[in-house]
C-alpha cells in the first residue's frame, strides 16, 4: 500500500464513466485511483483536473456507484502494466488481468502504459520484410518492420478471419525464434473471443505471444486502457528482450467510440460526427509506438484493424488512421460477394514502406517490378470490366479480352488463397500463372530477360 496515498469522499456526481471528486489537492493528470465502496472496490485514473475538482474515468464502469459511502484514494502514481517473460502464451483481459484468474508469475518490472519516451534520432528507418503468408499484401502491400499499416474493413467483411490468420502465419524470415505477437481484441462479443481463442489455441498460436481480451460488456474506459497495456507489452518484448513484436488491434473503431463517450461525458466541444477534436493526436500516440530503435535487435509493427461505417473511407476514424499510418490494406465488399477470401482489393491498398523492405538481399530483385506488372494489368482489366457494360463484348478487341481473363485468374487464383499459408515464393508462382494470361509484349512493367526466362513467346510459361 502507498504510504502517501490520500482518500476523498467528497463525491460530487457521476457522469457517465465519469466520477467527479471536489476537494482533491495536487492530483496528477493519469494518476491512479483506488474507489472504494460498501460493495467492493473499482480502479480508475485521474482524466481532468480543475483546481480542486478532478474527473475521473472508473475502468470498471459507474453502474451502481452513489456519492455516499464512496471513498476515492489517490494512489500517487500512474497507470502500469507488469511486464516479464511469463507473459508469453498468457490471455489477460482488458485490463491486463489473467483471463485464467491465475498469477501471472515472474514479474520483472512494471511500465507506465503511456510508454516511454523515444528520442526521435534514435529511431531507424525499416528496413526488413515481414511475411504474412499472404500473397496480396507479401508481393503487392509488403508489410515492413517497424511499420504501421492498418486493415480497413465494412462491417460483415471477414476482418477478425483475417487477423486471425495473420496471427498465426506472420515471421519474419530467419529471425522465426525471436518473433512474436501480441493481440488486442477491443471491444469485441463473448462469441468472437470463443473463435479467436479456439483458433490460436488450436494452431499453436496461443504459445507464441500475448493475448488482450475487452469484451463489449466491459466498460468503456476499459476500452481505452487496452491497446496501451499491448504496446507497454510489445515496447517491453522489443527494445528490452530483442524480439520482433507484431501488434494486432482489432477494432480500433470501438476503441475511438469509447473515446467519443467520455468526451461527451466531460461535455467537450464535439468535432466530426461527434469525435473529440484530439483524437487525431490520441489515435497517433498509439499508432506512434511502432518503430525501431538504433542498437536493438527488436521492434514494434502495427497492424491496427478498422471497420468502416457504411463502407465510407473518409469516416473520421479511417481517414484520420490513415494520415498517422504507412498505407493501408481495404478489404472489398464486392469481392467478398463473389466468395473470394481474403477480400483485399489491391487498387486503393498501399504500403508505403514497402520499398524498404524489399529487392535484392532482402526478398528478390524483381519484387517491385513484378507488384508493379499486378497493379497495372489489374487496373486494366477493371476499366475494361466497366467498358464491357458500355460496348458489350463485341465492341472489344482480343487483346482486351486477354486483360478481362487476367483479371479474373488474378482475383481467383491470385488474391483467392483462402486461409492457406502462402511464402513469398509460392506467391511468385501464382502470379506468373495469373500473368501467362496476357502475351508477354504486354508485360513490359518486367524486365525483358525475366519474362523470357519464365515465358516462351507464345506465352505459354516454361516448366
């Protein structure tokens, strides 16, 4: 117990998850509190201080708190996460509890679950690949080390199917040992947990990182507590112990949603649709701790997920993550429709680090000009889709016949892989079968000795 610890049952109201307390002297913004009542006892942290008024968001939620009989105690310290080894495999709640209600073990230290400061000059640029076993992002979004790079999604689109498989297919090549992953469900159903967990415990994937777990039946301010206890894991994991942490959020539409009703709650100035005007800088204070680090073996990468209202990319949430990340992954309704998994539409995905991490000494030489050859007869065969429905088939020539053919074979072979893992290889492979659809004339994106050595000239490929 903290010694200098002061306890206040000068309540003032309750508002929402909000707890207000008069009287308090010198409160600290983010400090701990401890809420004690006839029926048990709540965490919360200090959110706002106005001379001696301070408000207070309750992790466990206000329901059934009342001014008389409560106690709140100022802990005189912040918000930490237990950090150590024993993680690993482990599955908290949203709060950084076992799931399990048993001890988490050897605990070597805490840290604050606002991160620590990162001198700016000691960060270094990504520079690594980071395989997914997925073709569309692996050959044509690549995902780099130390990156962020979000998945923006429609609502009913397979986002938490996709998570999944990225949870238990990502390495980074020749660092297998030092990999690991840690994942944060937010705001999620009791039903969607179950499969999440049946899936990485029945993979494997449970072993192999740190598992969050805020269920849409917990409190609000819960939600805003739970992606900050996963990064003080990762930042933990990478810049102290050396490994490669990969960070999945999912969804980070609940989470600003949560950020939405406490601001309301403080009955702050409103900004688009109701978001506070900080979220900008609040979403960039997480997405911000990915990175690397001059002389650590380790780093932080982010794949945040986000669904979209109504398919809307320029809702505030995907718009504003967008500005703060490195590109972003879009999964498409209509391919969807067409049963195609995962659904990535790779006309609006972009990676933009994707060049860091990829040519020669890191994949292969051709990685660029082979995702640029994709990009462009994909774009190709889409406009002539739409030309089709103008002039019929008949107004077409053979050759763009060829490019509609393309288009199909790359989105049923290609981007169609289903929860098969793929290497970077085999996604080669199936991109040179996509392409035999075109004649090799057409495939001027690639170097001319490349295409003669996988194409013959009647643009059959060679054995």
């Amino acid at each position: 117990m903290n010694l200098y610890r002061e306890g206040y049952r000068s309540v003032q109201g309750i508002v929402g998850p909000l707890l207000m307390v008069s009287g308090v002297r010198e409160a600290g913004f983010g400090e701990k509190v401890l809420i004690e009542t006839p029926d048990g006892k709540r965490t919360g942290q200090v959110l706002q201080v106005d001379g001696d008024l301070c408000a207070i968001q309750v992790f466990e939620g206000t329901m059934g708190l009342y001014s008389g009989g409560t106690t709140v105690w100022l802990e005189r310290d912040i918000v930490r996460m237990p950090v150590g080894l024993s993680l690993l495999g482990r599955v908290l709640d949203g709060r950084g509890r076992p799931a399990d209600g048993k001890p988490l073990g050897f605990i070597e230290k805490t840290l604050p679950v606002n991160g620590l400061p990162l001198n700016p000059v000691a960060r270094t640029s990504p520079n690594s690949f980071v395989e997914t076993g997925i073709s569309t992002i692996d050959l044509m979004n690549t995902l780099v080390r130390g990156q962020k790079l979000p998945i923006f999604s429609g609502a009913g689109l397979p986002a938490n199917r996709l998570a999944s498989q990225i949870v238990r297919q990502s390495r980074v090549p020749g660092k297998e040992t030092s990999f690991i992953v840690v994942f944060a469900a937010i705001g999620i159903t009791a039903r969607e947990s179950r499969e999440f967990l049946d899936d990485f415990e029945k993979t494997g994937a449970l072993n192999n990182g740190v598992f969050f777990i805020n269920l849409a039946s917990d409190s609000a301010v819960e939600r805003l507590l739970t992606p900050r206890l996963a990064l003080s894991v990762a930042e933990y994991f990478a810049f102290e112990k050396g490994y490669d942490v990969l960070v999945v959020m999912t969804d980070m539409l609940h989470y600003c949603e949560a950020l939405r009703e406490v601001s309301a709650a403080r009955e702050e100035v409103p900004g688009r649709r109701g978001f506070p005007g900080y979220m900008y800088s609040d979403l960039a204070s997480l997405y911000e701790r990915a990175g690397c680090v001059h002389g650590c073996g380790g780093s932080v990468t982010q794949i945040p997920i986000i669904t979209m209202p109504d398919d809307d990319m320029t809702h505030p949430v995907v718009d504003l993550s967008g500005y703060i990340t490195e590109g972003q992954v879009v999964l498409d309704r209509n391919l969807h429709d067409r049963g195609i998994y995962p659904p990535v539409n790779v006309l609006p995905s972009l990676s933009r680090l994707m060049n860091k991490g990829i040519g020669k000494g890191r994949t292969v030489a051709e990685h660029r000009s082979m995702a640029d050859q994709l990009y462009a007869a994909y774009a190709r065969s889409r406009e002539l889709e739409r030309l089709k429905l103008i002039v019929g088939e008949e107004g077409l020539s053979a050759l763009e016949h060829r490019y509609i053919q393309f288009g199909t074979a790359f989105e049923k072979s290609f981007v169609n892989q289903g929860e098969t893992r793929r290497s970077l290889e085999q996604s080669l492979e199936k991109s040179w079968e996509t392409l035999a659809q075109l004649p090799p004339s057409e495939l001027y994106r690639l170097p001319r000795e490349l295409v003669e050595s996988h194409m013959g000239e009647d643009g059959i490929l060679k054995p």
